[in-house]
C-alpha cells in the first residue's frame, strides 16, 4: 500500500454531541488497524462538542472537522462522503462505537475487502435481543432495514448509484440500502461479525418516514422487480396499488393495475407449465 493513502473514512455527524463523542472516537482510537482518516461533520454545536474533537487531533493519521449549516444527518453524511479521502468509507453516530479493537483488522482482512463493493455484518444494541441482523435477502430488506453502523462502502459505490436522498429525513440509509442492494453493479458480502455498538433512541428509532413509507413499495418494484420472489413481487405490487388509491395518483395506479395483471398472468403460465 502506498504511504500516506488512507483506507477507510469513518465519517461522525454531530450535533451538540459532547455527552458521547468520545464514545465513538476512543472505540476508534483503539483499533489495531491505523490506516484511516476520521471525519467530524458537525451541524453548528453550541456545546462543547468541537473542543473535544480537537483533543483526538493527534490521536489519528488524519482528523478533520467541519462545523458548518447542514439540513440533517444525511446532508452530513453526504459532505463526508464528498470529503473522505478514504478507499472505503464507514458511517457510525457520536453515541455509537466499534464493537472491539480489531473490527477493522478483521474486515480488511477478508478477501472480500480486495474484491467486493460492499461489506455488512451486524450491530449489537439494547434495543435487540440478539445481534441484528444476520444475513439479508432481496424480500428481507422489503420489511426492516440494514443497520448503517454494520455497512462498510467503498467510496466507488456513491459514483455508481448516487449520495443519500435528503427527501428522506429519517430512513435515507433505507432508500440508499435498497438501491446498492438490488443493484447488479454492486458485489456484496455478509460476514458473520458483529461491527458495531449501535445506540438506540437516534432519530431513526423513535420516528418513521412518512414519505419514504409511501414511496418503498414502488421502489422495491423498480429496483428489485427480477430479484425479488414472485410471491413477494405481487404482496409489494398490492401494497403499492393501495398507496396509490390513498393518494389519488391515478397515472401510477393505472401502471401498477398493469403490473399487477403482469404478474397474474405470469403465476398462471407458471402454474400450467409446472403441471
């Protein structure tokens, strides 16, 4: 490896995080693998939360801090992204942390790390019972969501299918989860490890996103249609005929009827063939 490239960013949006920054950073600062940058986006503290980003400064081989107006976690994440210098990139909150010094040495020892987009594990927390939450299929990710703090990105995949969508103020990662993971440009793996500390009561685990639980059924069609099971297809298929009707969107209630007669038509012949 060349000298001074770094590996991975871990980018940490903060906002008024003095109570918990040094969570995150001294479970980063503990880790057996150097090669990385940390990146602090920060919304404007009126805490201390910068003084103390500032006291890591010679704890890491590149720290760097933005304070600046953002509209949100996910506007952070994007100026992180945009910043990061790093091959790889690794999103965490201030209250979050790595599970164990050599996270990041195990991760980067995996073959996948020279061949693979994407790599996920899993997130231990309070608000799970069990570490969450093992391996994803195309249906699974119709139903609950890949923990960010368990996501490990190369910086290519933002270039592929695009930064997080600020439309969504809540479950962005959501959105952005189901475009790398149906994406046939993307190669991802799952590794058995637990990545991540991940603290509940963030914003996305005590609000939903209404207009991106109005938009899912749609775009699980649009992205996931060839992947998705055909039972799936037609369960995700109704579910979006009935958000249409409430809307009163009469033009994608219209396209989605013929969808639906798609798939009818599709179980029948499969049906006679397997006979």
């Amino acid at each position: 490896m060349a000298k001074n490239k770094i590996h991975i960013s871990i980018i940490i949006p903060t906002y008024n995080s003095a109570a918990s920054l040094s969570i995150a950073l001294d479970s980063i600062k503990s880790q057996v693998f150097k090669d990385l940058e940390v990146l602090i986006i920060d919304g404007v503290s009126t805490d201390n939360t910068l003084e103390i980003a500032q006291k890591y400064k010679s704890d890491f081989q590149v720290l760097t801090v933005v304070s600046e107006p953002d509209k949100g976690i996910y506007d952070a994440m994007n100026k992180g992204i945009s910043l990061a210098k790093g091959e790889w990139l690794f999103f965490m909150g201030s209250d979050d942390s790595l599970f164990n010094s050599h996270v990041l040495e195990k991760i980067f020892s995996l073959r996948a790390a020279k061949t693979h987009d994407v790599i996920y594990g899993n997130v231990q927390s309070t608000r799970f019972e069990h570490p969450y939450d093992e391996e994803f299929s195309y249906y699974k990710l119709a139903t609950k969501n890949i923990c960010h703090q368990s996501i490990f990105f190369r910086k290519s995949v933002f270039k592929k299918i695009g930064k997080f969508n600020l439309k969504y103020k809540i479950w962005a990662d959501w959105d952005h989860n189901i475009r790398w993971f149906y994406s046939s440009r993307i190669k991802k793996y799952y590794t058995d490890e637990i990545i991540a500390n991940y603290a509940d009561g963030g914003l996305s685990s005590l609000n939903e996103d209404i207009l991106f639980l109005k938009r899912k059924n749609l775009k699980l069609l649009t992205h996931g249609f060839a992947e998705l099971p055909p039972a799936a297809r037609r369960d995700i298929c109704y579910l979006a005929i009935e958000q249409s009707q409430k809307e009163g969107s009469f033009i994608l209630l219209g396209f989605l009827k013929v969808v639906r007669f798609v798939l009818k038509i599709h179980k029948f012949i499969s049906h006679k063939f397997k006979k």
